[in-house]
C-alpha cells in the first residue's frame, strides 16, 4: 500500500509537492525538482 509523502524544499522549506510513496521503504526520498518560490531547481526532501 502507498503513503502520500510531502516534499519539502532544503533551501526555503516550502511544502511544494506531494508524491505517493510504499510505506515498507526504509529511506526517505530525495529528488531535485524546481521551486517556485526559490525560482531555481533544488533538492527536496520528504517530511515526517
């Protein structure tokens, strides 16, 4: 079964995406995507 997970910008801390991901998965995900509110593509991270 899939959890929604939410990404978090590392820059400013912006909730910006939200992303399905399985619940058994041991590590957290991180991908580079763009921020609108940075204006640049930057590493985010999910949230607790």
């Amino acid at each position: 079964m899939k959890a929604k997970a939410i990404l978090v910008c590392s820059k400013c801390n912006s909730r910006n995406y939200h992303v399905a991901h399985a619940k058994t998965a041991t590590k957290r995900i991180e991908v580079k995507k763009y921020c609108p509110h940075c204006q640049q593509a930057t590493i985010h991270k999910e949230s607790c």
